[in-house]
C-alpha cells in the first residue's frame, strides 16, 4: 500500500472514530460525507442525506437564517462565525430537537471548497446547567426567605416593646376616664366626649392586644377559630393606613360559617399582606371589599372562601401569570420585595388551601383564599413547618 492510501486510510479511520459528529458539506451547502457519530445522532442513514442540503437536519426556523450565514462563510472562507446569540438545535430524523455545539472549518481540495462541521451532543450538559440555575434560585429565594423572616422577626420584637409601653399610658388613660365617667351627671356635656375617649382608648387598647400578638415569635400555633373575625382583627392593625390612603371597607360576610382549623398567626400575614397589597393598588383611595361564604376545597373538601377586592388600577395579562413568582414585582423599586405573595400563596398551601387572582386592568383585581374546613385532632392534617 503507498504512502499516500496509507494517509487516506488514517485520515479515514480517524474520521469515523471522531467522537463527535462530523459534517460535511461543498460550497453549495449539500452533504458529501459524514462519519458514524452523525448517523447515529441524527437518525439518519448516510444513503438518506448524501446529496442534500444541509438544512435538513436543522429545525425549520433556524433554516432561512443559516442559509444567509452559509453564504457569507464561504465567501470567505477564512472567517469563522461568531458566538450565536441563540442556542443551536440539531433536528433528527424522528422530528426532535437536540441542542447541539457547532464549529466550522473550511477545508480546499481539488474538487473546491468543502466546510467540515463538527457537532457536539449537549444535551446533557444544558440539562445540569438547567438544573444548577434551578438551584440556584432555589438558594436564592430561601436566602431571601431567611433574610425576610429574620426581618419580621426584629420588627417584631421592636412592635411588642412598643406596644408594651403603649400599655401602660393607655392603661392609665382608661382608668381616669373611668373615673370621670362615674362622677360626671348624666346630663353633663363632658359625658358625651368622655365616652368618645373611651370607646378610642378600647380600640387603641385592642389595636395594641393584636399588635402584641401578631409580633409573636414565629412557632406553630394550630387553633379552631372563626376566619372572619382574624380579617376583622388584620383590619384593626391596618384601619390608620387605609384611612390614610382614603380606602374604604366593605364587608360581605356570609353568616353561620363552619369554623377553621389552622396557625391564626401566619394566616393573618397572609390578610395583612394582602390588604396591603389592594391599598398600593388604589394610589387615588377606592374600595376594598371583603368577602366570605362556603364553598368547596381540593377533592370537594368544604371550606371557606375569602375575597379582597379592590377597586385599583389591575394588573396587565402578561404579568397575571407571574405575579406569584418569587421576586417578581410590579412596585417601584425600593417599594416591595417580589415575595409578598410568594410567602401568601406558600402560608395557604401549607393549610392545603389555595389562593387564586383574577383582574381587570383599569377595574381591580379579586385575590380568593379557599381554606378547607378540617376536624383532625391538633391540626395533624395540616402542612404547617
């Protein structure tokens, strides 16, 4: 055998042994050769594609764009294309889609110019980077969980110390008014400003009683309780704000509802937030409205259902989808954290629940709470941490 079939064989073998698959195309981008790597990742028979433009084992939206970048590869061939702004797909022979890594290089001979291009397989590679971005964000939103939780915590304990000394002159001022009360005649014109000091000092006195339990620490309290009155008492924490922002509140409350089993605590963040939330909505005051009736869980479970309604600007169709996204938000910057009803919808799962948005831009939006009705002993059935 001479020298030169000697070469041939080698380059031959070496060809077909390449553990990538190899393409080869002439200037007018059809197939010449290719090795056994390409068969086997393009499901093709090397019989099937010999003479056919190489489009064919592309996906039929990246075809147009690769024919213009073809062109220009060869006319000149000594440019090599840059790094894609897209991922590459390979298309095989049963209609799927793999992602592949791409390297031309122009090759002369006799016969002219042929480009030999080299496919990796990188199907299992975007898989792991897929899965480290997952964790990634996993990592990312529990650390913000954590840096949130250990937020609350502090102004929590800062909400009990204020409300500790708020007590004591609250205390004294009801005790004095008491007083007054008991010497004042009853036709005295002092009496009707005393009973208005005193009903204001009875409802500064439960405002605090709800602040002191809304700042307890965060353990598990399972509890049977009516849900209407845990929105009445997130309503009291937030009648200032709301007053402020010149929102006004109604109720619809169905009556004879079947009490709840769940943490009141983490139920009433889930209130408040949600509160707040309608109040941001409506920049220029509005109406809130609150309701409640019987309704149906998961797997026809009873429950009870609640309704925040606002009266706000809504939120646009392509942002409805996201809006229960950690760290998605449509508030300025500076102005809310993207977790507020990531941390809802997870405290509403967690008493298998679930919590629904449905909105209208430029008429609000209608956020449902629907939590089951249970009877277990000690809340075992719940999810809670």
């Amino acid at each position: 055998m001479s020298t030169l079939r000697k070469s041939e064989a080698l380059l031959g073998g070496l060809f077909e042994s390449a553990p990538d698959a190899i393409v080869v195309t002439d200037r007018d981008g059809r197939i010449v050769r290719l090795n056994a790597r390409a068969e086997a990742l393009f499901g093709y028979a090397r019989v099937e594609v010999l003479g056919r433009p190489v489009e064919a084992l592309m996906p039929a939206h990246f075809r147009a764009r690769h024919e213009v970048l073809r062109g220009a590869f060869v006319a000149d061939a000594g440019r090599r294309p840059l790094t894609p702004e897209r991922e590459l797909w390979a298309l095989r022979k049963d209609g799927t889609e793999v992602p592949v890594e791409i390297a031309l290089g122009p090759v002369q001979t006799e016969e002219g110019l042929l480009v030999l291009a080299t496919v990796r397989d990188i199907t299992r590679r975007r898989e792991m980077e897929l899965a480290l971005r997952a964790k990634s964000e996993e990592v990312r939103e529990i650390s913000q969980q954590l840096w949130q939780s250990a937020k609350l915590a502090t102004m929590g304990e800062l909400a009990a110390s204020i409300a500790h000394e708020l007590n004591n002159p609250l205390g004294t001022i009801s005790l004095g008014v008491e007083d007054l009360l008991s010497t004042a005649p009853p036709d005295s014109p002092a009496r009707r400003e005393l009973k208005i000091i005193e009903q204001e000092t009875e409802r500064m006195a439960r405002l605090v009683a709800n602040l002191l339990q809304f700042s307890r620490p965060g353990y598990q309290q399972v509890s049977t309780f009516d849900v209407c009155e845990e929105v009445e008492k997130t309503l009291e924490l937030s009648f200032f704000f709301l007053r402020k922002r010149t929102v006004a509140v109604t109720r619809e409350f169905a009556p004879d509802l079947p009490l709840i089993q769940g943490d009141r605590q983490k139920l009433r963040q889930v209130f408040l937030n949600l509160i707040v939330n309608a109040s941001d909505a409506m920049p220029g005051g509005g109406t809130l409205t609150l309701r409640s009736c019987a309704s149906v869980a998961n797997a026809d479970v009873p429950a009870v259902a609640l309704e925040f309604a606002d009266t706000g600007t809504g939120i646009p169709p392509e942002n409805l989808s996201r809006i229960m996204e950690p760290f998605f938000t449509t508030k300025e910057a500076g102005r809310g954290t993207g977790l507020g009803l990531a941390i809802c919808r997870r405290i509403v799962q967690e008493h298998r629940g679930t919590l629904d948005i449905t909105s209208e831009v430029g008429r609000g939006t209608t956020v449902r709470v629907t939590l089951p009705v249970h009877t277990g002993a000690g809340g075992a059935h719940l999810d809670l941490e």
